[in-house]
C-alpha cells in the first residue's frame, strides 16, 4: 500500500487579515482620528446588481467600519450611463470627506467597452485605492511609492509573513489581468523573482507551471491547475473566485462523500478557485478558497486607503 502523501500547508489568508486589521491598522486608524479629528474615508462605487459584486463589496464596507473608517456606498441603478459614472467619481474626488475611491468592477456591459479605463482614469490619483489608475500603474512599474492593486499586494504580503522565499525563486503567473496577473509579476520581480507570465496561448502550459517555485493562478477557470502543473512543495497562490452551479462541474473536483459536495446541494451553488483540490498532495504550500487571497485583497484595501488619507492630509492644499 502507497503512504498517503504529505498535504500541502495551508495558508490561512483569513487569520492574517483579521490579524493586520485588528492589530496593525485599527490602532493605526485611532491615532488619525485623534490627530485628524476625523476617521480615513472610503466611498465604494456599486453599479447595477451583479450578485458577486455585491458581496465582496459589502465585504470591503464590513472590514472598513471594522478598522475605524468611514465607509460608505454610492450605488448607481443598471441604467445609469458612463457620464453619471464620471459625475460621481467627480463628486467623490472634491469630497473632504473621502480618502479612498473604488468603482467595483466589473461595470455593467451597457457602458460600452471602455468604460473602465474611462472611469478608473477619472479617479483622483491621490485617491486611487485599487491602484488601477495609470499614475499608479506606472509608479509601480517603477518601483516608486504608489497605491498598489490590492490583491497582488496581498498576495506578496502573505508569502513574506510566511517566510516563503520570493528573491532567486522562479515565480510563474497564470493570467495577465491588469487587476492581478500583470502587477503580481511586477511585484515578484521587484522582490528578485525571476518571473514568466502564461496566458490562455501559452503551449504546454503544464509543463511551464511545473517549473515553478511559487505558482499563481489567476485565470478564473475552475480547478484548471491540476497536480501535474505543480512542482512538489511548491508554493500554490490561488487567486480563482469561481461560483459552480453545475453538479457535474463540483464532481469533476470533489470526490463522492466530500464535504464540500453536500454544501453543494445544500445551497445549489459553490465557490472554488483555479486549483484542483488535489494540488494539496503535492504542493508544499497552498492558499485555500475561500479564505485565502480573498481576505488579504480587503485587507491591502484598508491599507491603500489608511495610506491615502495620511497622504492626504499631510500635503498642502
Ligand atoms: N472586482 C474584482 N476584484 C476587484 C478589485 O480588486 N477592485 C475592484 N474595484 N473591483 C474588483
């Protein structure tokens, strides 16, 4: 009889966040209250009703009244139109009384193709929390002080708390988002990884992931990452969010009997990530979903935005 393999580490993203917010940035938060007078502000822009959407931004209100901030939603009804955007994240940009603006995307279809750019190139720079804006893009790219995307950040954040090693390691991405994909690669290489980047054109796409010290999926493709793309004890970040509705698709990575299938029945839905759970017998290290990356990208949030208003506040108007 084989031995069962050694299971991967698990890399509890959620007891970190609840860690840096409770006891980093709340105590943080006070002291700009007793020095300001007034809490950091966070305004999060909410068009139409995507379900998802919904959820991680009553996540990001939740964490942000948690930590001391004044964290409200500004939500636009599905008809509204690129130039009702634009007015609001105006209104938001001269308002004293936030720091932080994010417009959650994805933005609905019907403002046409572009309409992120448009309204991620309206926000105030100094306001810029998601790091989407090209001042912060390009500050990143350089290495510079910047508000960085926040679940790259988040990411790079728990490797170093958990003294995973970045510098001299081969990192290789899967997916080339501007959210994720390309600043993640960016912030590996400014830590000395030597990086590469796959996309949905790369050849043999096992074998490039198998040479990887630390594997990032960030492609949203349920269970795409299988055990022959993953080196054994290599690192597994996964970034994936996605909701199954569909049996056949949950039996394709949970066997008969499995918890997470009866909670697959239970509620007719499931969220899983990129990685297929069997990763967990080969990898050294490996995120869970939920409750890994997810809880760190609202926390990097708190952290852009505590930042913002610090930045804010001490630069003469
Ligand atoms: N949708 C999915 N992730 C994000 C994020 O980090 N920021 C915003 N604004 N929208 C998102």
């Amino acid at each position: 009889m084989t031995p069962d393999p050694i299971k991967a580490r698990l890399l509890d993203g959620q007891a970190l966040a609840v860690l840096i917010q409770q006891q980093e940035i709340a105590p943080q938060v006070a002291a700009f209250v007793s020095r300001h007078g007034r809490p950091p502000g966070l305004a999060i822009v909410l068009v139409g009703e995507n379900p998802a959407s919904e959820v991680y931004v009553r996540n990001k209100l939740k964490s942000g009244a948690g930590v001391g901030f004044r964290a409200d939603l500004e939500r636009l009804p599905a008809t509204a139109t690129l130039q009702d955007v634009l007015a609001l994240v105006d209104r938001l940009n001269r308002s004293p009384l936030y720091d932080g603006i994010l417009v959650q995307s994805p933005l609905p279809k019907t403002l046409g193709a572009d309409a992120a750019q448009r309204v991620y190139d309206s926000i105030a720079p100094e306001k810029d929390v998601d790091g989407f804006a090209p001042e912060s893009v390009g500050r990143m790219v350089q290495n510079r002080p910047a508000l960085v995307a926040c679940t790259p950040s988040g990411i790079i954040e728990l490797l170093v708390r958990e003294r995973i090693p970045i510098a001299g390691r081969h990192a290789v991405v899967i997916g080339r988002s501007d959210i994720v994909g390309k600043p993640m690669a960016m912030l590996l290489l400014h830590r000395d990884a030597t990086v590469t980047i796959c996309h949905s054109k790369t050849p043999d796409l096992a074998a490039v992931c198998r040479q990887a010290d630390i594997l990032v999926a960030a492609v949203g493709r349920a269970g795409l990452v299988t055990k022959d793309f993953v080196k054994p004890g290599a690192t597994v970040i996964d970034v994936g969010m996605n909701t199954l509705t569909d049996l056949a698709a949950v039996q394709r990575m949970y066997p008969d009997g499995h918890p997470r299938l009866a909670r697959f029945r239970e509620k007719g839905s499931l969220l899983v990530g990129d990685v297929h759970p069997e990763v967990a017998d080969v990898a050294g290290a490996l995120t869970p979903v939920p409750g890994g990356v997810g809880p760190l990208t609202i926390t990097m949030l708190m952290v852009n935005t505590l930042r913002a208003a610090q930045t804010i506040l001490s630069t003469p108007r």
